[in-house]
C-alpha cells in the first residue's frame, strides 16, 4: 500500500492492457521531471503504471469512474488517471477526460487525441490533468479542490470543449469533442489504436496464398502480355478493385460489421463510427499487404525473369518501367489470391489481427450478449 508524504505526490496512471499500458509506461519515465518543473513549490511526483483491463464488461462513465474510485482508495494514491483505447460517449457526446477534483481521478480516452502526434498529444493531457489534480485547494486541506480548467490541451484550434455532467455524477469536469473535425479526430485514434499494419503477419495464410499466385503469375507469359498492354488508369482501377475485394471479403467473411442494438440515434452514430474504423482498419492493413507484395513480385521478377525471353512474347524490351508495370499488376493479382485464402482463417484470427484487446473483448462482449453469427 503507497502512501504518499507531503512533498511527493504519488500518480498512478491505470492502463488498459496493449497501447494504452505502452503509452503510460513511455509516460511514466518522462512525466515526473516534466510535472515537478511545471508544478513549482519543490514538489516531486511518483509516477507508477498499473496495466488492468478496468474497462472490461462495460462502457458507462459512472461505473468507471467508481472502478478508477475504487481502486485509488484502496492503494492510497494521490492522483489516478486512468486511460484507455475504447471510444467513450456522454449525452451524445465523445468523451475525451472525464476529472473528479473531490477524488483526485481522471478518465482519459484516448481515440478523440487523433491517430497523429498520440505520444505527444496523451502526454501533454496527462500532464494538464494532474496538475489540474493537484492544485491548490479551495481554502483549507479539508476542502475539496476547485476544478481547474485545463489550458494548452484545450485551445482555441483544437475540436474539444468543456461537457454537460448530470448532478448524480462523480465527475465534477469534462471534456468533448463534437463537429467533423472531432468525428475525423475519433475515427483515427481508433484506427491507430487497432493498429492495422498487423493485419499483414496476422493473416498468414491469406499471405502465403498471395505470394503463391505472385509468384505464378510473375511467370506467366500472359500476364506479362497483359501488363504491357494496360494503361496507368487500368492497373489504378486493378488495384482499387483487388484492395476493395480483399477488405471486403475480410469484413463479411469474419463478420467484422458491427450491428446495431438499438435503434436511437445515439446508438447509429456510434454503429457508424465502429464500421467506419472497420473500414479503414482493413484497407489500410490490406494496403500495407498490397505494397508489401509490389516489393516482393519486384526482387522475383528482377531474379527470375530473362530479358530475351520476355522479349519475345510481348515485343517490348525488359526495361525499369517494364519490371515496375508487372510488378504492379502482379500485385493486384496476387492480392484476389490472398482473399480467396483468407477463407482458411479462423474469424478469430481476423479480429485478432485486425482489432485492438479492447476492441476485440468489447465485440466478444456483445456477440454473448445479443448471439451474433457464429465463428468458424
């Protein structure tokens, strides 16, 4: 049990499991020397990581904020910020930092920081937060502490502003983001806290099936005939149709859209904002995939391929553009090919690549809940 003297306040940043934990921990070695600087009054500060899924089996502002309550009480720290990936909403709203002065806590979402700069962006609002926690109280030490607003993360250029709190609450100050710019601000954090680049070395056997049909096709006196024969528009268009194809297929085959529960507004909003991160998660993943194989077909086809030969089947002569268009075309071939193999994938394989830990326990959530289709 920590118990803090009266120069040195004891922070404890509670993290969901995943990037949250990474982010807190990267915090934890540089934040105490950054708040003591900003706080004055030679006062140091503790700063400890707590990795815990303390947003499992539920959403709801109050419930977390009694869980964070809770768990400061018992461990005796001075000040809790707690972070997580998931989304949150209030009153129609998408949360940003939920703070209680009364009991030194504070709920932080990370999506609506963005999905650019999110280091940066988590460790300048913690840093408000917890000196907002710890400032001076209202006349005496018994005294709950005024709320302070918090002032460089909440400027005029950024989408977030202060939020509607309901008088049951525990939180006595909140923040929001509303407007295109806030909904774009949502929608990247949760693409970068599903971390779609993974979704390549997640999808091994739809991998391996495209770099079989790459490897055949970069072989096939047809293909090179045909890559000869279409023009820049064409092979944009083969591209486009092959990403599009494979990000579908994934979605519907491993049933990664989300249904709604519930048909209020509410509800739609946050439906439409869960698909639309599906939607980007995946491309982007299947992009990565894609550029990954242009590479791949490129070093084949510069090690396989005989000028002469080549040569003689399309009357063009085996140049730098001409490696490039294949290579290029072969791709979007290849890429048809890895979504027929991601057939042989398990759905929880999918998600596993595709989703963060939250999101995936916040979906295995709602498929107990409501009986969603069946895994394979």
């Amino acid at each position: 049990m920590r118990v803090s003297s009266q120069n040195v306040a004891v922070v404890a940043l509670l993290a969901d499991p995943d990037a949250p934990t990474e982010i807190a921990q990267h915090m934890a070695r540089i934040l105490p020397a950054r708040l003591a600087d900003e706080s004055g009054q030679g006062r140091r500060f503790d700063v400890e990581v707590v990795s815990e899924p303390f947003t499992a089996g539920t959403e709801d502002l109050s419930t977390l904020m009694r869980r964070i309550m809770d768990r400061g009480r018992a461990e005796h720290w001075d000040v809790v910020v707690a972070l997580t990936d998931l989304p949150l909403h209030s009153n129609g709203h998408k949360l940003v930092v939920d703070l209680s002065h009364e009991h030194g806590l504070a709920l932080l979402s990370l999506p609506p920081l963005g999905g650019l700069r999110l280091q940066t962006r988590a460790m300048r609002a913690v840093e408000e937060i917890v000196l907002s926690l710890t400032g001076p109280r209202a006349t005496g030490a018994e005294e709950p502490r005024r709320p302070q607003p918090l002032g460089r993360f909440v400027s005029r250029f950024a989408p977030i502003r202060p939020g509607p709190i309901g008088e049951e609450e525990i939180a006595d100050l909140r923040y929001v983001v509303g407007g295109p710019r806030g909904y774009l601000r949502v929608l990247g954090g949760m693409v970068r806290a599903n971390r779609p680049w993974r979704l390549v070395p997640g999808l091994s056997k739809a991998l391996a099936a495209a770099l079989a049909t790459g490897a055949i096709a970069s072989v096939n006196s047809t293909i090179w005939s045909l890559s000869e024969a279409l023009s820049t528009p064409r092979l944009v268009i083969a591209m486009v149709g092959s990403v599009t194809l494979m990000t579908g297929w994934l979605i519907v085959d491993a049933h990664l859209w989300h249904r709604s529960t519930d048909a209020s507004p509410e509800e739609r909003k946050r439906t439409s904002l869960y698909n639309a991160s599906t939607v980007m998660t995946v491309g982007i993943g299947v992009l990565v995939c894609y550029g990954g194989l242009i590479v791949i077909n490129l070093v084949w086809a510069l090690f396989i391929l005989n000028d002469r030969v080549f040569a003689s089947m399309t009357r063009s002569p085996l140049h730098a553009a001409e490696y490039w268009t294949l290579s290029w075309f072969v791709a979007s071939i290849a890429t048809v090919g890895g979504a027929l193999g991601s057939g042989f994938e398990s759905d929880e394989a999918i998600r596993a690549a595709a989703f963060s830990k939250r999101e995936q326990e916040r979906r295995a959530t709602l498929h107990d809940d409501h009986g969603d289709q069946p895994s394979k």
